[in-house]
C-alpha cells in the first residue's frame, strides 16, 4: 500500500542531478584556480612559517587580527599584478623595461635577486634541518643538497602543466596547519576577539614583529611570479594576443582572491599554534622553523609535532621554485631571453640557468656561515626598500591607459593598493630605524 509513488522517483532523480551540478561547479572551480592559489601557498614558505611563530611565541594571539588587515592589501597588489600579465601578455619585469628607464630597472635588479637568493637559502636550509628532526641519523646538510637536485631536476624535466598540478596538491600541505591547533585546548573566544580586534603595542619588539610580518606576507617575488604565470597561462591554452581574454581575468580575480585568503588563513593558525601552545610555556624566542617543530613535540604531543614539521618540508617544496621562477622571469624578461616553464630545457637555456644558479646559490648560503635569521634580516631589508617601490610603479602602470586600456584600477584597487604601499613605505622606515638603533 506504501509503495513508493511515480511522481516521487522524479523527486530522487531531480536531487540527484542537483548534487551532481554541485560537484561539477566544484571541480570546475577547483580547475580554474592556479597561478593565485600557487602564490598565495608559496607566501607561507619556510622563513614565513618562523616568522608567525615568532609572533606567535613572542607575544601569544596579540598578533592574530594581522591576518585580516593584510588580506584584502594583498589580494589587491596580486591582482593588479595578474591584470598586468593577462591584459599586456608581459610579465612585470617586461612592463617596466618597456615603460621605465633601464638602469632604475637594473638597479630594481640588483636588489631584488639578492633578496630572492638569500630567502631561497633560508628556506632550503630550514627544510634540510626539519627533515634531520624526523630522520636524525642523516645530517641536515645532506637533506638540504638532495632536496635543491630533486627541485631542479623536476623542474627541468617536467612540463608547465605537471609543474602547476604538483604545485596545486603541494597546496593541500598547508592544510595540515589547520589541524594542529584542534589538538591542544583553546579557549576559542578569546581567539576570536583577538582575531578580530587588534592590539598594538609601541615598543620596539611589537614593531619589529609587525613589520616582519607585513614584509613576509606582501613580498616583491610574488609580484613578479603572479604576472609571469597569467602570461604562462594564456599561452598554454593558446589565447589570442590581440584580444583580452574577460573570462581569464574573471578566473584570475577569483583565483588570486582564493589564494591570497588562503595564504592567510594558514598564517593565523600557524599563529595560533604558536601563541596558544609556546607562549604559555614561556617559549618566547623562535629563530627557526626547526626550533618551532622541536619546542611543539613536548607540549603538544608527536602529532602536532609531526604535522608542523611535514608542513614546512610541503611548502618548501611549494615555495622554493617559485622563488628560483620568479627571479628567472625577471633576469629573462630584462634581457629578452626566450623563457617560460612552458619551454623546454633547450628552448629556454637562460631562464633555467638563472633558475638553477638561483637555487645552487641558496645552497651554498648554507656552508659559507649565513645563518638562516640573518638571511632573514637581509631578505626583509631588501625587500623592505624594494616593495614601495614597486607597488607604486605597478599601480602607475595600473592606472595608465595606454597600456591597460578599459582595465585600468577601479576605485577599490586603487585604494586598498595605496594603502598597501603606505604601510609598506612605513614598515620599510621602521625597519630601517630599528635597524641602526
């Protein structure tokens, strides 16, 4: 008597078809992100990941609401950068030989390859130390040499596609970092007011730690890649250079948008973890990534241990071609090398000998007595004095309309990029002040 009735079938089918549009969006969504999402991932490098743990351990969650005042700041200056890419089919570097005078650009330069090479050095020689914690019977430095031949190699034998998809999975690494504050007690309203509202405190070490932070999360070898791989993009899926692809700069948006929240909510649980666990302990001085791991495992246990350790061997692994890429694009750009992770070996010589000299170099940072905090410091530095600089002449370029045409900024760009090179320009007085005093 209850059996079940024609008109319900449909009901079931209709629910059904329903769900399965749902995964295809997904999947359509989860395909369209790329350049963005590698961005925002490869900001929580190594060096960054020490730099939120020292905030964390130095001053508990005081510095979680951090997270949300860089957001849209970032998201505006990548987006503007991925414009850049799409809308001239240059990469940043090509713009500003094309629209700058040569020698500020060679000068731009000789600033910006140092920093990049030092943070390059930091970030392989905290990942070979964090792998000796897990395997301590090999020596760091071994780690750290097989780590640099296994990126070179896979980034000369794999094609622009298998590169981008083993960078996308690499991504998922960071969603470790959201796991290991769940495995020690919070007490989660005082997280939320301290991620929402923000606390500053006028002394010298707060500011240092705020500026370390602005510098690592807006960082000038992201502008650099962001535009270089749109351009990589449009020229794997065969776009016309005459006209301006208004779905790619659509995707763009989204993707750089999803990348750079991404890139920040992992830096306020790293944070978290940090502030909620060393803090309390009375751990208060975190100089590396591998002293951050160590002080974890007694507190809170060999998986949170585990986690944040295998953490910082992904983003390494994430991270570091994207710096060696980004200072290959700038060198091959400047001196019209042919270039592209889309090119072969033999296609594109220069642009993978910058990028094997890039790496080589960060590995011997390692045995000439650089430790990776003075790498650090001189990373921030440069890329301190840099960063101003180049946001301004990305929001010239931004706003010119012989160059960008009818995708010049909106107001909202135009905003929250001054706003961007305001604090930036700040933090690059304050750190040099806080440097010489």
């Amino acid at each position: 008597m209850k059996e079940a009735l024609p008109e319900e079938k449909p009901a079931i089918g209709h629910t059904v078809s329903k769900r399965n549009r749902t995964v295809l969006r997904i999947r359509q969504y989860i395909k369209m992100l790329g350049p963005g999402l590698i961005t925002g991932a490869s900001d929580d490098d190594p060096s960054g990941i020490a730099t939120y743990s020292q905030a964390g351990a130095q001053f508990g969650l005081a510095t979680l609401w951090t997270a949300w005042i860089t957001f849209p700041l970032m998201a505006a200056v990548q987006e503007m950068c991925a414009r850049i890419g799409i809308v001239t089919r240059h990469g940043l570097a090509g713009n500003l030989k094309k629209h700058y005078s040569r020698p500020f650009l060679y000068v731009m330069i000789l600033l910006s390859f140092p920093a990049i090479t030092l943070n390059i050095g930091a970030d392989i020689e905290g990942v070979g130390a964090v792998t000796n914690l897990l395997i301590p019977g090999i020596p760091a430095y071994i780690f750290s040499i097989a780590f640099t031949g296994i990126l070179l190699f896979s980034v000369i034998k794999f094609n622009y596609k298998r590169i981008e998809l083993i960078m996308k999975w690499l991504c998922l690494v960071l969603l470790l970092y959201f796991i290991v504050p769940f495995l020690v007690h919070q007490d989660w309203l005082h997280v939320l007011k301290s991620a929402i509202v923000p606390t500053i405190r006028f002394n010298k070490d707060f500011i240092s730690i705020l500026v370390a932070i602005l510098g690592t999360t807006i960082s000038p070898y992201l502008f650099f890649w962001q535009a270089s791989m749109e351009v990589e993009e449009l020229k794997e899926k065969g776009a016309s250079e005459i006209f301006v692809d208004k779905r790619a700069l659509r995707n763009s948006k989204s993707d750089t948008n999803f990348g750079m929240f991404f890139s920040n909510i992992v830096m306020l649980f790293i944070i978290l973890t940090a502030g909620s666990v060393l803090f309390p302990a009375g751990i208060t001085n975190i100089n590396t990534v591998e002293e951050a791991a160590k002080a974890l495992q007694p507190l809170a246990g060999n998986m949170a241990y585990l986690l944040f350790a295998l953490g910082v061997i992904g983003t390494g692994a994430l991270a570091i071609p994207v710096l060696a890429g980004a200072s290959s694009y700038i060198i091959a750009e400047t001196f019209n090398w042919k270039q592209g992770l889309n090119k072969k070996y033999y296609q594109a010589k220069g642009f993978y000998l910058v990028f094997s000299v890039s790496l080589i170099l960060g590995l011997l940072l390692n045995f000439i007595g650089i430790s990776p905090i003075q790498a650090l410091i001189y990373t921030a530095i440069l890329y301190g004095i840099t960063a101003p600089i180049f946001i301004g002449m990305i929001l010239h370029i931004c706003n010119n309309k012989k160059i960008m045409g009818e995708y010049t900024n909106s107001r909202r760009s135009n905003i929250f990029s001054w706003a961007a090179l305001i604090l930036m320009a700040l933090a690059a007085i304050a750190l040099l002040y806080l440097e010489l005093t």
